[in-house]
C-alpha cells in the first residue's frame, strides 16, 4: 500500500478510462485550501473523512461523508471531489486494481481454486456503491494512515493484509445485500442495481432519522421516486415495508438503549421516536418476548 | 563510478553460534518458528492437518503466519516450496515472493543464508518489496541469532507500544 497526499488528478494517463491501481493507494491529506477534483472514472475505492465533513460527487449526485460513514465508488463511476473546509482531512483508499476479483473469487471458489475460474471477471460490485453507515469501517481505514509509514518490520505486509480484510469483510457484511439486490423484479441488471442503490440510499438515511417525525412521502424523496413506486421497490427488496422496517429500527435501537444505559424507560421510547409508551411496550414485547420492564425492574412500563 | 543494483533479489547471511540442525528446525517447525518469527506459524500437510509442533514441514504443505497480537487473521499464507529435512527450505512469503533459506558452516559457526527472488522491479515495487522484505528480515534474522544463541527474544510484547521495528 502506498500513502500520498492528494492528487491533482488520479488518472495521469487520460481521464476517459479508470486509473489502474498496481497497488492499493491511500490518499489523504489535511487541507490548508480549497481541494476540487474535477469529474473523472474511478477505480474501486473507499471514499472517508479523517477530519471533517467531506463532499464526494459520484455520478453527479453529491454525498457527504463524516466520521461515521463511508462511501464505496465503483469502477466506471463519475467522481469528483469539492471540498472547501480549512483542515477538513479527505481519504480515499484506491484498493489495487485486481484485488475485488480476486477477494470475491476466493470468497465463492475458495482459496483453493486457481485462476481457471476467472472466465467471468471482472465482477459487478455496483450493488455495494452507496453510503455504507459504518464507523468501525471508517476506523480501519484510518488506521492505515499510521501503518503506511510505520517504521514496524513486514509493515507493508501487514499493510496489505489489513487492506485484504477490509475488502473481504466488506463483501461478507454485503452478502445480505447483494442477495436483495437480486430480490428486484427488473429484467436489465443496471436497472436492477440503480433501483437497488437508490433504495439502500433511503435506508440508510431512515437509519440515521429513525428518531424524528417521517413519512413515507420524505423517505420516498431521499430515493427519487414517488412514494407508490418507493413503497413496492422497498419491499421487493427487504421483504418488508419501510414502515415496518422503521418500526423494527426504533426497537432495536430502543433495546440497545435499555441494555446500554441508565435512561428511564420513557425516556428511551421517546428518544426512539415513540409517541406513546404503552405502544411501545406491547411492540417491544412483541418483537423481543418480553416488555422493556423487565430490563428495569421496579420502573412503571 | 555508477552502480547498478539488482532489485529482483537480495541476499543476508547471519552467522549463528549453533548448530545447523537447531537452525533448520527453527525455520521448519511450528514450534522453531514462534520462538523468534512474527507471531505464529501453522504448518498444514496436503490434506489439511495441522503439523505437531515439532513436526518438520513438507513440501507442498501449507503455511499460515500471523502476527503478534493478531492470532485470527494469518498476515501471509503460502506453501512450502522446497526442502531437504536438514539444510535447505524454500517457502512462498507475501504476494507468492519465494524465500529459500540455505544452512551451511563457515569457519566453525552456522550460517543462516536468506535470499528472497523473483522481486517485481517497477519503481513502485522495488520501496515497497525489496527496502520494506530487506528491512524486515534484517530484524528478524537478528532475532533468529539472539534466541539461537541463548539471549534475549527481542520482539516488542507490549501492545500498547506500535511503529517499532521490533513489531
């Protein structure tokens, strides 16, 4: 793995075809002055923020990436970075240009066997392109700033390592994922993945506005389709509808609250989103088999 | 006078106050190896099983090591490519990069002889393989010699402590 600062432009050779990457390269830099990069196709890549709230621009739609997520780019896809904030610090990890392949061969065919399977490559990972909500992930990749110029004997070797398991995690935590995104009932597969994307796109956002007031209508907006449509596509794809999914998110949540913390129960159905705890309660026993009391013996449910 | 450098190999020598038996053991054992190299290495024959201990690896077997402090995840994985039983072992090291190890006496001491080939030599490549492999073998090697020779096992043991050459 190679750490650099920031380039003027990732592909020197022409901007029509994506870069190809020898070896992972990990850019990061702390800015002292405005960065733009203007529109170009990226290799494979894992787009974070070290410091800051940074504004990555792929295929045109603008995503903004904090400590707690981070942003897979595809091969092929229009990126471009405008980022304007004093010591905001971008990082972008470019992972070599064989590795997905080879992870994704291994992870199907099994380390074992060779390469006479490679008929079918390159693999299509559009599936995995969006904000991926995810701070351990965004931690790992970090930590490779500190390794690329550590001073550890085999530093490299680790580093390569670590870069491996990154994208073979990524792939396994998305193996749910792609299975949804097979769930599309669309005959072109580039269909199938836009919907794919723009409906994953509206869950993550759900997951970080699980606790406000939303309707199907604004989670409908976040995927660019009117709440008709939004609703059968959602459910295609998670087997659920998003009310009952967001209902599903507010338990969870609520659970890890009871279990984490000292909040009062009220407080942890309100700080869900809950209007009323007595439906909460017979939600929450529903879900998990037993009332949220049971947690805090002695306090009213 | 310009001088030209070979980058698609290197060759260190280490002379080591023992016998050349205990050094080939220390290369082709699991237990040799975990006393003076990374973290630990798991040595399976062609059918999977793991090696005992004290078992001498084979060709065709397979290696797996890991990394102090990090024993889920092995850091590299290869095969053992070469081997005489008593003075001569090849393996695959990181990015398939074949490592032999040859083991001879040299003015009444044992001589650890370590040569990485088949390098790749673009610009990028020769930083990353050859300085960064040299750089680590070197460390490695004289740790090999300190625990051979009855001293100590220079390894960073604490966690805690990170960008060291000792690990």
């Amino acid at each position: 793995m190679l750490v650099r600062p920031l380039p003027k432009t990732f592909n020197p050779d022409n901007e029509i075809t994506p870069p190809v990457y020898v070896d992972h390269f990990l850019f990061s830099e702390t800015l002292k002055m405005p960065y733009q990069c203007p529109e170009h196709p990226s290799g494979i890549g894992l787009l974070v923020s070290e410091k800051g709230s940074c504004n990555y621009y792929v295929n045109g739609i603008k995503n903004q990436i904090d400590q707690n997520n981070v942003f897979f780019v595809n091969r092929g896809s229009q990126l471009a970075i405008k980022t304007t904030a004093f010591g905001v610090t971008p990082t972008m990890l470019f992972f070599n240009s064989q590795l997905p392949d080879l992870v994704q061969h291994s992870l199907i065919y099994s380390d074992e066997v060779l390469l006479e399977n490679f008929d079918n490559l390159p693999y299509d990972f559009s599936y995995l392109e969006r904000v991926h909500v995810d701070a351990g992930l965004r931690d790992r990749i970090i930590s490779l700033i500190e390794l690329g110029s550590s001073c550890s004997s085999f530093a490299d070797i680790q580093a390569d390592a670590a870069v491996r398991a990154i994208f073979e995690d990524l792939l396994k935590a998305n193996r749910e994922a792609y299975k949804f995104s097979q769930n599309i009932q669309a005959v072109k597969a580039s269909t199938r993945l836009e919907i794919f994307r723009r409906v994953s796109l509206a869950r993550n956002w759900m997951e970080e506005n699980f606790n406000t007031p939303i309707t199907l209508e604004d989670i409908a907006a976040v995927a660019s389709m009117n709440s008709q449509h939004f609703l059968r596509m959602f459910k295609q794809v998670y087997c659920i509808t998003p009310h009952q999914y967001l209902i599903d998110l507010k338990l969870r949540k609520a659970k890890h609250l009871l279990e984490s913390t000292k909040l009062t129960i009220n407080d942890i159905c309100l700080a869900v989103g809950f209007e009323s705890i007595f439906s909460f309660s017979i939600l929450y026993k529903k879900r998990f088999g037993r009332p949220p009391s049971q947690l805090r013996k002695g306090e009213p449910s | 006078m310009a001088i030209t450098h070979d980058f698609s190999t290197f060759k260190l020598r280490v002379n080591v106050k023992t016998s050349v038996e205990n050094a080939f053991q220390a290369w082709a054992t699991s237990a040799g190896q975990r006393s003076w190299f990374l973290g630990k290495t798991i040595f399976t024959d062609p059918e999977g099983r793991v090696r005992g201990d004290n078992e001498i690896a084979q060709v065709g077997d397979g290696h797996a090591m890991y990394l102090p402090f990090k024993p889920d995840e092995p850091v590299v994985k290869g095969k053992v490519l070469k081997t005489n039983g008593k003075d001569l072992f090849s393996f695959s090291f990181a990015n398939d990069i074949p490592v032999t190890i040859t083991i001879y006496k040299e003015h009444d001491e044992t001589i650890v002889e370590l040569i990485e080939s088949n390098l790749p030599t673009d610009e990028g490549s020769v930083a990353k393989q050859f300085v960064s492999d040299s750089k680590g073998w070197v460390f490695y090697l004289t740790n090999l010699k300190s625990t051979l020779e009855g001293g100590l096992d220079l390894r960073n043991t604490n966690e805690a402590i990170k960008n060291v050459i000792t690990h």
